[in-house]
C-alpha cells in the first residue's frame, strides 16, 4: 500500500465538474510546482509503452507533481461486446472471464505507487463506450480501486469535460490559472493535426489553458487574446491550447492492422508538464499582472510510435 507523502503541499476539492487544487508555497525563492498531463494512456493495450509511462511517473513522484489524467486511460476493445476487438491485442493477465474486473484491478495496482500524486481522471471515449454497453461505470471503478489501495490519494473522478483550477497561495499573495479540459473528438485531420480545434474552442473557452487529447498528436497553440482589468488596464494575456499525446505506439511497422490499414502516420507518444514557478518584483519595482508564472514543456519518446 503506498504511503503518504506529507510533503506534497496541495488539497483538492471538487464541486461537480470543477476541480479546484489549492497549492501552497513554502517561500518564494526557487519555489516550482509540478503538473503533469497525460491523455490516451491506453495502458491495458499491448502497445501501451509501460516503460515511458514508468519513466513519467516516476518522475512525477521526484517532482512531487500533481497528475491530471485527460481520459482513455483504458483501451478495453477485448470485450464480446465490441467488434473491434481481437484476442491478439490482450495482455495474458487479462485474457480470463472477468475480464473488466481484471483490467481495473491490474491497472489500481500498477498506479497506487503514484495514487498521491493523482488529483483528477477524466473520461474519455473508450471508457465511456464501454460503460454505455455494459452498464457500469469504468471511470468510478478505476478511482474507488484506487483509493483502495492508496487511501491518501486525492484522487477525483473526471467528466469527458470540466474544469481545473489551480490556486496559489505564496505567502499572503493569491493567484489562480484555469484549465479547460475535454478528451477531445474528430480525427486530428492528416494535415492540420487537430489544430483548427484551437481557434474554435477559443471562441467560447475563457480558460487560460485548454487541453484536449484523442487524436494521439502533440502540439501547443498560443492564442493572444484582449482583455480590460478592473482598473481599466488593457492587457493581453495568451489562452494556451495543448494537445497532449497518446502513450499508444499503434503504428507496428508494416503489419496489416486497423491503422496502416486506414492509412494513418505514426503519432507522437508522451506527455505534457506544467512547470508553475514564481517570478519576482520586476527591475523597475513595478509589481507583474501575476507572479506565478507557468512553462510548457513537451515531454516525448525519442522513438515516436
């Protein structure tokens, strides 16, 4: 059973589809916090890359990062139920009668090592097909195993969009950035990669930072936007889109499966961080719109798919 780390400095509370993570900072100097974006994990698919997974997870833990997980942390097409599926594409552990159970419960042990690190797991279409068809809630399952088995895990089920806040107290200061987020939809289109999704949810997203996954490709999107602040100051802050990859090597070489077969390119595996940070007075005294500041940084195998 894993053990709690006292030393993770945040809390979560959720209020239907808001997540609000409050984050203390113990000073200013050097102070960093740590978020990790993962969609698409497709962890029970034989393609999954486990050992990228590993990697990311365990340096989640040494950064004391906190984990939103964007949906499809499941394949789960082996059912009888899905004409997808195809016995060569399940892991031997799962290839037994209560195949769900035995997914879920796999999956609750392989991540209860990380479970205080989780604050959110969304939905995402594979998950929500296979609850429509079998009458049960994949999602629900996956975090009450999980707090089973790590009971100090803040973790919270997701919808297949929703909200995250992030909230900062550094010292006697206050700062906030909200994220938007949704499994994603479509096909990513073969040239413009899903890109054009961005000045479309830009429309009607507010958030400062916008993430989908689904289409299993990795690019960011920065969108300028004008706004007045309640002084009357014209200011231009950038709403941020991310697209977060896949960890689903699908691709396979030459072999005749469902995706050479349809004609796809290989997709990027990995993952995204956050990286908050506090940024000081400026050199002319003058106070920044916002001292806590984020980076993005796109974390992506060497290998591709």
């Amino acid at each position: 059973m894993a053990k709690k780390d006292n030393s993770l400095p945040w809390s979560v509370r959720q209020v239907k589809d808001i997540h609000e993570i409050t984050i203390e900072g113990r000073g200013r100097k050097d102070w960093e916090q740590w978020v990790l974006l993962s969609s698409d994990r497709h962890w029970d698919n034989p393609k999954s890359n486990r050992g990228l997974q590993r990697r990311h997870l365990e340096l989640a833990k040494e950064r004391k990062a906190i984990i939103v997980d964007n949906g499809d942390l499941f394949c789960l097409m082996q059912g009888r139920y899905d004409p997808r599926g195809n016995k060569s594409a399940i892991r031997p552990e799962h290839n037994v009668a209560n195949y769900l159970d035995k997914v879920i419960d796999t999956a609750a042990d392989y991540f209860a090592p990380y479970g205080d690190n989780f604050t959110v797991c969304a939905i995402g279409n594979h998950e929500a097909s296979v609850s429509m068809r079998c009458e049960t809630d994949i999602t629900g399952r996956f975090v009450k195993a999980l707090k089973e088995r790590c009971p100090t895990s803040p973790i919270r089920k997701g919808g297949i969009t929703g909200f995250v806040r992030f909230s900062f107290k550094i010292g006697t200061e206050r700062y906030s950035y909200l994220l938007d987020y949704h499994h994603g939809y479509g096909g990513g289109g073969p040239v413009t990669k899903g890109v054009i999704q961005a000045s479309r949810r830009a429309v009607y997203s507010d958030a400062d930072i916008v993430i989908q996954g689904h289409t299993h490709e990795a690019w960011e999107f920065p969108i300028q936007r004008r706004r007045v602040t309640k002084n009357g100051k014209i200011t231009h802050p950038v709403q941020w889109h991310l697209q977060i990859p896949s960890y689903k090597a699908h691709y396979d070489g030459g072999k005749a499966n469902w995706e050479n077969l349809k004609g796809f390119p290989p997709k990027p595996l990995g993952c995204v961080w956050l990286r908050f940070f506090y940024t000081p007075r400026a050199a002319d005294g003058k106070v920044n719109s916002t001292r806590v500041q984020f980076e993005r940084h796109l974390d992506l195998s060497e290998f591709g798919a």
